[in-house]
C-alpha cells in the first residue's frame, strides 16, 4: 500500500491504535470491533473505519478486526519492525529522565549512546560520552534519530552539528524551534507549551462555569 | 473579544506567538511584520494575519505590530494574568526532570506542591510530601492544574482521586489515556508516540530517498 496517502491527523492517531493493540494482546484480547475502539479513541466508529481502510486488515461487520493482524500493520507501517538506533544529546534533568523512560524498554527503539558536555557518571546503566565523540561515535554506529535536550540557548548549534553528521531526524526537548534543512525531520516536545495551553482551556472552562 | 471563536489550531499556536513575542520584547524589538512572524512560525504571512485578526492589536500594512500590546493580548488570552498554581504527582524520573523545568522559572506558573507515594529528600528545594496528604493540601492551596506523572499503571486512581478533589485541569506524561468527565482537561504528553510518528516519517524519508 502507499503509506505516503495517510493524512497527519491518522498519522498522529497510528501510536495510539499501536498501543491499545499491544494492551489487547496482551491480555489475549484476539477480536476487536470498531466501536470498541472508538470509545477508546474518542473518535467515531466511522472515523475507525474510515482509518483502517487504509491498512490491508480483514474487518468484519460485526465480527471485527484481527487484533493481531491489525498491530502487525500498524506496528509495520510505523517503521517498527526495524529498530531504531537513539542517541540523547544532553543529560541535563530532561535527558537523565529519558535514559530510563519506557519507550526504550519495549522494542522498536534502542538507546545506543548518551552525550553531555559535562563529564558525567554512568546513568542508569548507560556511559555518557563526552560530545566531543559525537563524530567519531555517529560514523561508527550510524544512529537513526537524536534526542536533543541540551540547554536551549545550545540547541541550535549542536542540531547543526548531528544534521552536519548525517542525523536526520530529532525529538527536540529544547526550548526553541530548529530551522533545519527539507531533508531533517523534528518532532517538538515543548512542555511549556502543553501547560499553556492547559492553561488557556481551564481559563475558558471556569469562564464558562461563571456564566 | 469572544475567545470562545478560537480554532484548535490558533490555541496550539498561540504558545509559539507567545514565545517569539517575549524573545522579541527581551531584545528590545518593538514591531515585528507578519512576513517574520510567518518566517519565525512557518506559516504563511497571510494565516499570520488572519490569526492576528482575532486579537485586539493595531497592525498596519508595511508598519507592523507592536510587540509589547500583542505580547499584553495573548499573555491575557492564554490565562497568564492570573498565576496557575500547578502541583507534580509523582515524583520519579519525569517529575524530578519536571521540578527544575523551564516552565515554573518565567511568570504564569507556580509549582506549589509535588507528592510521591515515596518517602523522600527535599527535590531542587521542594518538598516531596506524602500523597496522602493530597486531600488537606488541594483543599488549603487550592491548585488549579495537576501534573501527573506517576507509574502508568497508576495513572488512572491518582487522576480520579484529584477529580475528586476538584481538580480541572491535568497535564498527563503517563503513557495511558485517563478517562474523565466532561468539565475536566487533559492535555498528554506521550512522549513514546512522539517518538513513533518521529519514526514513521523517517521511514517514509528513507523510502523516499531510496526511489
């Protein structure tokens, strides 16, 4: 199938249809119909349908979608099926927390390397590598993606540098938006922004609640 | 204004405006076109503008706004007048990560309290108190937003517990997505399905290249 179709709001939902999948085989769950998963989503059962119509999966009227099946796909089409090679680029107290985060104890993706300008001990079972081996340690294990968590008013330069290694993509933790070449993807993690608009939307909740 | 009329996409751009805004203030630029701004936010100059339109703010063709009034108007807009009283909920990895985090150093946030169901030492000068002390705490201080970042698996008691309490608003790093009513907000940060559709597009940029 050409994965290229899918829409940027499907491609966001596709984590989540990931993760109740795994949750369902987990518990042995082998059927699952597209209203169930549309309670869990909090998406439209037609919404459901219409998102797994991309995928090549047998769904039945009232039988429903392999479980099984449908994660394979999902677990496929989201490039999982092989490993991703991370490396962390700042062990300030963002980039400690994520040396032991969950998305590294499941499959599909796998921390190889953990740099810092300052020298540091082992965390968490992991060296860090002073930065300055980000060369050498790049050409060697030719990481997939890089998570950027060095001091934001850093971020800038040391993303010029992992894309001027042959990084192409960067979870960015650092609080400033990368200009970056066509050819670089970033995926934003900007807490702020998340509380902000928290924020706004509890403002216009206990606004609404005054009328 | 009617900030009701927003759009989901203008909310989630609003912190970004913010952001450029008090950089702008903090190098003491006082008129920004909508051709930088649309350079800055990577959208076109034209969206800018239209984005603009909503607030109270006099932008002239070929002058500019005034940085310091726009800055006023989505500062009020976003709810950061009044200061939000957030608590952490578990204070392991993410909530340690989060206690010295950027976003309680600038106004607009005050980080009141952090509870664990650990016993432990004060944390960057907070004390961490016993999550039993929730109740008589929420209703002394009366905190307007709660970051839990708790055990997944726990996610869901300690949310409906801080329900309980009154609580409406809830920035979520667990990886589940909690089930509440109707007058409570959720915004997530799954930081593992970051990390996926991070990968599903390099995926998609490798199979690019390789055509």
């Amino acid at each position: 199938m050409g994965d290229k179709t899918l829409s940027k709001e499907l491609i966001a939902r596709l984590p989540r249809y990931f993760r109740y999948l795994d949750d369902y085989m987990n518990v042995g769950i082998k059927k699952v119909s597209s209203g169930e998963l549309s309670h869990k989503m909090n998406v439209t059962a037609s919404q459901i349908r219409h998102d797994l119509g991309h995928f090549t999966v047998s769904g039945q009227q009232g039988y429903g979608y392999n479980v099984k099946e449908l994660y394979e796909e999902i677990k496929r089409v989201l490039g999982l099926n092989d490993e991703k090679k991370v490396i962390i680029v700042g062990a300030g107290n963002i980039g400690k927390a994520l040396i032991s985060h969950r998305m590294f104890r499941n499959r599909g993706f796998k921390l190889i390397g953990v740099f810092d300008i300052a020298e540091m001990a082992e965390i968490s079972g992991h060296r860090v590598y002073p930065i300055s081996k980000l060369p050498e340690f790049v050409q060697e294990y030719k990481p997939d993606i890089a998570i950027l968590s060095v001091p934001s008013q850093e971020a800038s330069i040391v993303a010029k540098e992992l894309i001027s290694l042959g990084i192409k993509a960067l979870l960015n933790f650092c609080y400033v938006d990368l200009d970056v070449p066509d050819d670089v993807i970033v995926e934003n993690v900007h807490l702020r922004d998340n509380l902000m608009v928290l924020a706004y939307k509890y403002d216009n909740l206990i606004k609404k609640k005054k009328k």
